[in-house]
C-alpha cells in the first residue's frame, strides 16, 4: 500500500473519529446536564452583553488562566491562538488554492504569499508556545503544577507543527527562490538552509503526508482527550454568564435539597 | 466494599458552622468551601423558621458530576465515595452544572474541587466535620447501618434520580 493510498484511508477515519469522541465526550455529557436541570432556557432569556463579555474573557483575552499567572496565561495565548489562526489559513489555503475560483487573489503571488505569511506566524506563534508548555512540564514535574501540564497533547501537537515546517522547508529547498519568498518566514528560511542537501529533499512527499496524517489525528485526538477543554471549557464558562441559567441552577439546587425520598422528582 | 455516606439530623443542626471550619482546615481547601451551611427557610407567616442543612457532597449512586465529566476525571471508588483527579480536569464546569446540589467548587485555579469523604483520614476515624460537630448532627458510616440509625428517628434518605448517599431526619 502506497503512503498516498495509506492518507485516504486515514483521513476519513480521523475525521470520523472526531464526531464520535464529540457525540460521545461532549453532546451526550451536555444531555446529561440537561437531564439534570430538567428544563431549557429558552432563547429570549439569553442574555447577549453578559454572553459576549464571557467570551471576550474567556476566549478572547482568557483572563481566568491570565489570574494564575503570566507565563502560563502566554503559554496558553500562543497555543491556544497560534492554533486557531494556522486552523482558520489552512482552511483558506485549501479553498482558496484547490475549491474556490480565486484567480484575482491569487494573481502576482500576492494572495498565495499572505496565505504563506499567514500560516508561517500562526505556525510559529504555536512553536514557541508549545516549546514554553514542554519547558515547563519538565521544570513542573513532580509538583503541584504539573496538574496543569498536557504532556501528550503538547507533543502531539508540536509534530504536527514540525512535521509541517520540515515539509514545507523541503519543498522550498527544491524551487528556486522569487521576489518575496521572505515573506514565507520560517518555511522558506528552512528551504534555505536545506538547499542542496540532495538525499533530503526528496523526502518532501513523504514529510508532507505525515503532516498531513498527524494534523488530521490531532483532530481526532481533540475529541477523545483532555484537548476536549477547547470546546467544553468555553461552553461551561459561557453557560456561567446567563443570568436565566444561573437561576434555573439556583432552583434546581433547592429542589434538590428539599427531594424527600429517592426515585421522586 | 459496604458504601458510604451520611446521616444528618437537621433538628440537631445549630448553624455553628464547625464542620465547615474543620472541612476547610483538614482539607486546606483555601477560598471554596466543601462543606456549606445552607439556610432553608419553612413555614408560612406568622409561623416562620430556618433549619440548617450542612451540606457536603453527597456521593450519589449515580452521580450526574461524573456522568456529565468529558474527560473522565470524577471516578467513584469501591466504597461510594466520589472523587476528582485534578490532574485529569480541564475546568469546564459540567459536573457544576449537572450537580442537583451545587456541590463542586471552582477556586481560583479553575479546577474543580469538592469534598474527598476526608480521603486521607483512616477510615475508622470520623471525619474532620463529623468529629468537631458539638451536637452530633453528622454522622459518617456504612449505608447500612445509616439506614437502620435513621430508621429509628423517623429518617428518610435523600431523594432524586442521583440517589445521593445521605440520609435527613428532619
């Protein structure tokens, strides 16, 4: 079985993956909870401003993690950002490159040079967070603090991201250098310096399906381990914000309180 | 393993809030609090009153903070109790959410924390609330003989589909 081959098969697979370990890990907890307040809250108690203000601070700015400190709050700004801009251009790049008819944007190398730039600084960004979260773990290990560490998460995630600059780095290794390749940052820089080396390469294809098999893991891996935080944490603190849920939670702590007898309701 | 849990005898309950203290200093829970005195106001006008219901976690059978957990850091050993490993939480607050009681806690690190049943404490000994209680409201043990000590005064073990592990003579 060709490397290619061994690609479509996983692809799907991990995207499958991910909806399960979401159905699995976080819809159906989201029905227990549910479940146990027994009620919904309906749409036009939502409360937009206090809704808007928690996910300025808890997702935007992360002020909760900010309140534990400086460095983990930077560590977990460059992942956590790093990680959604390189998303939102690898997305752009696929629909703008292989789906969309793009050609005004494309025209002259400029478009395709910021969807370069783009990609290179979240890509980086994500490099110095994750190798601030692995300096870390090792320096918290044993302590109370390495309860905030994700060692293999972090791991993961940084194969991915190595995997995709290692790939890249060979691909420019192999064209020759045009007006405005600085732009491309650490890829091209990459390409630079492995200009040249002829058994390396050649490995571009191989080091771009690895890439491209790890990414899609790691998004699998995002529904069947603590990365879950990404969607759940959010959620959880957003629910926090609304005023009609707060109550309905008030309420249902009371009744909870006052149940005289196990099986009632 | 028998289960564990609590008895409380809410008529014996003065709202001194000792249990709270000896939970906060045996546990060294810092700003949240395990175990609350909640005030429960009854009766109606003229024939007012408040009763005090000192409240722990009440490790339920079927625990819906362990149910609601995506990422399975809230377990129920052998014996009942209901516990969180912090290394394994991401702070998403669902159990909170999902808990009929208001019971896990969030402090300033974002991960939750809730009573352990005084984990470290051997089990023979009572638990720190249990033991600095002056009127005897608190009581921890076995399900069984909790049931069979509520029985004779009138008793009733907390209701609800959790099925928490206490029992409230009221």
């Amino acid at each position: 079985m060709t490397l290619m081959a061994l690609f479509w098969i996983l692809i799907p697979l991990f995207i499958g993956a991910l909806f399960i370990g979401l159905y699995r890990n976080l819809f159906s907890k989201l029905a227990v909870i549910f479940g146990a307040s027994g009620r919904f809250i309906p749409l036009g108690a939502v409360d937009a401003a206090a809704l808007a203000q928690a996910y300025a601070d808890e997702v935007v700015v992360q002020r909760r993690i900010r309140l534990r400190g400086r460095l983990p709050w930077t560590r977990h700004m460059l992942i956590s950002w790093g990680f959604s801009v390189l998303f939102v251009f690898d997305i752009l790049t696929a629909l703008l490159t292989k789906y969309l008819p793009s050609e005004p944007f494309m025209t002259g190398n400029a478009g395709w040079l910021f969807l370069k730039f783009g990609l290179n600084v979240s890509g980086m960004v994500l490099l110095v967070g994750l190798l601030i979260a692995l300096v870390r773990g090792a320096m918290t290990a044993g302590t109370d603090e390495a309860k905030f560490n994700d060692t293999p998460g972090t791991i993961f995630l940084l194969l991915v991201v190595l995997t995709g600059f290692i790939a890249q780095g060979l691909h420019f290794a192999n064209v020759p250098a045009q007006p405005g390749f600085g732009w491309i940052l650490l890829g091209y820089w990459m390409g630079e310096a492995l200009r040249g080396w002829a058994p390396y390469t050649g490995s571009y294809s191989f080091f771009w399906m690895t890439h491209a098999v790890l990414a899609s893991g790691f998004l699998a891996y995002l529904g069947w381990s603590r990365m879950i935080h990404v969607f759940a944490a959010p959620l959880g603190r957003i629910f926090y914000s609304q005023p009609a849920i707060r109550e309905a939670k008030v309420r249902t702590v009371m009744e909870g309180l006052l149940k005289p007898r196990v099986g009632s309701r | 393993m028998a289960s564990r849990g609590w008895l409380f005898d809410i008529g014996k309950c003065t709202g001194c809030y000792a249990c709270e203290v000896a939970c906060a200093t045996w546990n060294a829970t810092g700003a949240v609090s395990w175990r609350q005195i909640v005030k429960i106001e009854t009766g109606v006008y003229p024939n007012v009153g408040t009763r005090n219901l000192s409240m722990p976690c009440l490790h339920c059978d079927h625990a819906p903070c362990l149910q609601s957990c995506p990422v399975g850091a809230i377990t129920k050993r052998t014996d009942g109790v209901v516990l969180v490993d912090q290394a394994t939480c991401v702070g998403c607050m669902f159990c909170f959410w999902a808990c009929p009681f208001g019971v896990p806690q969030f402090g300033a690190e974002g991960k939750m924390s809730k009573c352990t049943f005084c984990a470290d404490r051997p089990a023979e000994l009572p638990r720190a609330c249990e033991e600095v209680c002056p009127t005897k409201a608190i009581i921890s043990g076995e399900m069984a003989d909790l049931e069979r000590l509520a029985a004779k005064s009138g008793g009733e073990r907390v209701g609800g589909p959790a099925a928490p592990a206490m029992f409230v003579i009221r």
